[in-house]
C-alpha cells in the first residue's frame, strides 16, 4: 500500500489525487493528512521529504518521492494509465505540467504575502508580479494551447484543470476569464469530471 501526505487544499496534492482516481488506484493508495507553512512545518512529513512540503508518496519498496511532478509519473507508470503520452506529444504535456505547476507557485507566494507577511512589510508590487506570471500564462494557454487541452486525457490538462481551479478558489474576484473564452469554457467541462468533482478543495 502507498501513502499520500497531502492536505484539502493544495492543489500540488490535488495533482496527484485526481491522478490516482483517473488511473484507477484508489484503492491502492492510503491518504495520510499533513498542514504547514514555510514558517512552521512540525505537521509535515518530514521523514519523508526533508523540504518540508507535500504531497510526499511513500512506497513500501524504496524512499519516499516528491515532488508532485515526480509523484505523478511514478503514480502513472504504475498504473500504465498513458497520462505521460509518447513523445513528441510527451513534450507538450510536460510543458503544459511545468507552465500550471508555475501558475500555482506564483499563486501560492501570492497568498503567503498576506497570510504570513506582517502587514507593515507586505510588498504588493511583489503580489502583482506574481500574478502578471499567471496573467501571462493564462494568455498563452488561450492562444497557443486548446488544440492540446481539447486531446485526449493526458497530465498536462489535469495540471491546468487544477491550476485554474485553485485560481478560483484563492483569487476568484482576479477574474481570470476576461478575455478567455475558449479557456474558460475548457475548464468548465474539465471541472466536471469526476475525479475533479470528488477532490474539490475544502477549507
């Protein structure tokens, strides 16, 4: 049996979750709850990733692996889901997979600057560079990429249907649709997939 630590509400985790119910793991993977911060990581599992951050998987059979994108191969070649498609379409998956996992982090910096960050010292010239980041991404799915996103299933759409997600759990008043129809429409129908249904974040 494998262990996932992660929480409701990252979407790194949600990553791997929505992975391990469209490969048909789920009931070969135990859900083990950890919560933290960069300022207190004393709940995270840290005898499974010394960075103190999740998801972590651990295996039975070797070391723990992290981070969510190495969880999600591993996750994928076990399953033989076909998530991580041959190349040359291999490339386009990945690169979606990197450009969500960035959207999510800019975010995620986002949200520490005015959780963690005493008031007095909060920088929002540093909160809106993140979010010209996501801003930029968002332009570029919207013009380059809903060829790939309306494809068969692969990691790169679910990375994005997740990154887009929590874009409208944390920053819902940004508005990310203006001005992106086809995406917005994308994920409208990617949302109602099962397995993003049952792992809607909580908290």
């Amino acid at each position: 049996m494998l262990r996932l630590y992660t929480s409701p509400t990252t979407p790194f985790g949600r990553k791997a979750m929505v992975l391990i119910l469209e490969a048909g793991l789920a009931d070969q993977v135990e859900i083990a709850q950890a919560t933290g911060s960069p300022l207190d990581s004393s709940k995270m599992p840290l005898s499974q990733n010394p960075l103190g951050k999740i998801p972590a998987l651990e295996r039975g059979d070797g070391p723990a692996v992290y981070d969510s994108r190495v969880i999600c191969r591993y996750l994928d070649d076990r399953a033989g889901a076909g998530l991580y498609p041959p190349a040359p379409r291999l490339w386009e998956t990945l690169t979606l997979e990197a450009t969500a996992d960035g959207m999510i982090e800019a975010a995620i910096l986002m949200l520490y600057e005015d959780r963690l960050r005493p008031e007095e010292k909060r920088f929002d010239g540093w909160v809106e560079g993140q979010w010209a980041k996501i801003a930029r991404a968002l332009d570029t799915l919207e013009g380059r990429w809903m060829s790939h996103l309306n494809g068969p299933l692969d990691m790169g759409q679910i990375a994005i249907g997740v990154a887009l997600s929590y874009l409208d759990f944390r920053f819902d008043a940004r508005g990310w649709r203006e001005g992106r129809p086809e995406l917005a429409r994308w994920h409208e129908a990617f949302a109602a997939r099962e397995s993003m249904v049952a792992t809607v974040p909580q908290g």
